[in-house]
C-alpha cells in the first residue's frame, strides 16, 4: 500500500521515492512519464557543484533545437564523481530494465549531458521520437517549474500517432525541485521550456537506450579505458565496455570488459550468462506473444 493511494493523483505525475517500483513501472508506461520527488538530493547537489565550473566555460547552442541561451556539456562522468552514481541509481536501472527489456537483452547509456537554460531561453520544438528504444531521464539539478523552463512532457502521447500533434493544454512542464528525476518514455512528446524566469535552470540528461543501438554520445572516446578504469564495473558496463546482447560487441572473441580484468586467464567469454538467460527468456516471451496472436503454431 502506498501512501499515493490515499490522496487524489498528482496532475504532474510526482510520486515519491518510497513508491513500490512496480507502482512506479505502472505509472511510467502508463501516462509515458514519472517524476520521482528528492530521490536523490545530495547527489544531485554534488553533481551541480562539480559542473558549476565546466557549465561557465561552455557554449550556448547555435540553433532553434540546441538554444541560443541554451549551454549544453557531453562527457560528464569524467567531469563528476557523483554524476557516476545517479547514472546507476538503483530505481532509474529498475526503470530501464522494466521498460526496455521487453526489445533487447541488455541495455546502455546513451547520452550524459548537462542542459543549462539561461534566462531568456526559447522553448525547443517539442520532439516525438517514435517507439520506445529509449528511456531518457532529466535530473533536477536546480528547481525546476514552468517558469524556468521545466522539461515540457505531453502524458500520453507515447500511444499517440506521429500525425497527432498535441494541444497546448495537453502539455505538462516538469515541475520539481532539485534532486528529483523525470522519467519518460522515448515516444513521449517533449521538449525544453522557455525559461521567463531571472533564474538558470540547470538539468542533467542521463538517456538509456536498447543494447544493439548504437549509442548518442560515443561514450569510448568520450570515456575512453583510461578514464573508464577509474569507473565502478557496473558503470563501465553501462556506457558500453559490455556485450550489447550475445555475440554483440566482443573484443578478440571476448568479453569487451577484460580489458579492466588483466588478471582474467579463463576461456574467452562470447557472451554472459545473464545475457543468454535474458535472451532465452525474451525468445520464448515473442513467441508466446505470436502464439497468442495466432502468428505461430
Ligand atoms: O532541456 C530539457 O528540458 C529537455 C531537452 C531535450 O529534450 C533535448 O534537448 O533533447
């Protein structure tokens, strides 16, 4: 029982992080976006201060989409310790493995980026990406609200046709103070507010996306070994050091990840057994599904 059922549901979809998961998980696929309030405030104001200083030096975009007072920052986990840990956050990884699974054996980081709107930025076109193959998140590393440009979502509309263009009442912007994530789905329609306000609005994109994509931001060269050696396992594996499903993206026959593992002398591993466990169950889930279809007999 959670403490959500006993008041009316919030207009912006705000749940709190003690939420059973599998409430979270029902919400996200549901209305196609979550925002878990202070799920990790700390974090988030450390991450904040560790960029503060690479956000001054960066430049504002030079187009309608990136923003003229809009600063964007690539290659964060090498710029913030604690950005690492909100990468892997253990309730945004439930997320993405309830969400993405269903497509794909593994999953990835697709992008890690900064976006800083400054007072007088423009709203983005709002962008409809089509099927889920990704899961991006937007962490609160300021307070977010519809002044400032909180992330503009329009609920729903991950079940929506391409053609179908929404309202302006059936857009939502994220409101939320620091510390807090919005979640959607990679159909959801969205897109950066106009920021009205005289104060920055400072978010963190962290994108996960299906293992055989090829990802937004090439995380080897932005981090390559020699960065990533300092990363946890879990995390080197995230941005990609990994199989992206059996048989997909070996080194000399082997797992990518001994490359961190010199002290390795076993056979070469051409897949991992959670892999193949993964795609053993997803077979036998899409044949059901077609069977149920009257696709296979
Ligand atoms: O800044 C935001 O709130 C969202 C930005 C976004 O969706 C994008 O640049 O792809």
């Amino acid at each position: 029982m959670n403490t959500l059922n006993a008041t009316p549901p919030s207009p912006l979809n705000l749940v709190n992080p003690d939420l059973p998961l599998t409430d979270m998980r029902d919400q996200l696929l549901d209305q196609g976006y979550l925002i878990i309030e202070e799920l990790a405030v700390d974090l988030a104001r450390r991450t904040h201060t560790d960029l503060i200083p690479h956000i001054a030096d960066a430049p504002f975009g030079h187009d309608e989409f990136l923003g003229e007072r809009t600063k964007r920052l690539g290659g964060i986990l090498k710029k913030s310790i604690a950005a690492r840990e909100l990468v892997t956050h253990p309730v945004v990884l439930a997320m993405a493995e309830a969400v993405l699974l269903d497509y794909a054996t593994n999953y990835q980081l697709n992008f890690s980026g900064v976006m800083h709107l400054e007072p007088g930025a423009q709203a983005q076109p709002l962008s409809h990406l089509g099927i889920t193959t990704l899961m991006p998140t937007m962490w609160a590393l300021s307070d977010f609200d519809t002044a400032n440009g909180g992330t503009q979502v329009v609920p729903g509309s991950h079940l929506w046709t391409d053609e179908r263009r929404p309202l302006p009442e059936e857009t939502v912007h994220a409101e939320m103070p620091a510390g807090s994530v919005l979640i959607y789905l990679g159909g959801t329609i969205h897109g950066g507010g106009t920021n009205d306000s005289d104060q920055n609005r400072t978010g963190m994109a962290l994108q996960y996306s299906l293992g055989w994509l090829r990802q937004e931001e090439n995380q080897y060269l932005a981090h390559p070994p020699e960065v990533a050696q300092e990363f946890s396992e879990e995390l080197r594996r995230l941005i990609g050091y990994n199989y992206g499903g059996s048989y997909l993206g070996f080194v000399n026959g082997d797992d990518p990840h001994r490359l961190f593992e010199p002290e390795y002398d076993g056979p070469a591993m051409r897949s991992t057994p959670k892999i193949d466990a993964a795609k053993a169950s997803l077979t036998k889930y899409k044949v059901t599904a077609l069977r149920d279809k009257g696709k296979v007999f």
